[in-house]
C-alpha cells in the first residue's frame, strides 16, 4: 500500500517520506535498551532482597547447631 502511494506521490514528497524515517531505528533500539536497563535494575534489586532475607534465616539456623538459644527452634520430642 505505501509503495502505490509513493509511486503517485510527486518528488518531494517521496523524499520528505524516505528523510522523516531516517532515524527510527536508532530511536527504536534507544527504547529497547532504557526498557532493558529498567528491567535489569529491577531484578537486581529483587535479587539482592531475596539474597539479603535467606542469607539472614540461613545465618539464624547454622547459629543454632548445637546451642539452645532464644531465636533457636526447639526439637520434636522422639
């Protein structure tokens, strides 16, 4: 359809046409890569939470390998 049109469009206007599209790669490829970015910052940040929370349980439980502290869950009776 835009080739019809630009067969009967005079001179120029075909060039105006060809010239307005010149940089919308570049400013496609700009938004995929700030989408990118945004994205990875937040899955760091999700990463780095998750990390952060089991680090803290796992430091918890090693803590309590042969002690009976206050934070330390008590054993099932056998």
């Amino acid at each position: 359809m835009l080739s019809t049109a630009l067969l009967a469009a005079p001179a120029w206007a075909r060039a105006r046409i060809r010239v307005d599209e010149r940089g919308e790669g570049v400013v496609s490829a700009a938004i995929a890569v700030l989408v990118m970015a945004f994205l990875g910052a937040a899955m760091y940040v999700g990463f780095k939470q998750t990390l952060g929370s089991a680090q803290k349980k796992t430091d918890t439980q090693v803590a309590c390998i042969g002690a009976s502290g206050p934070d330390c869950p008590v054993p099932p009776p056998p």
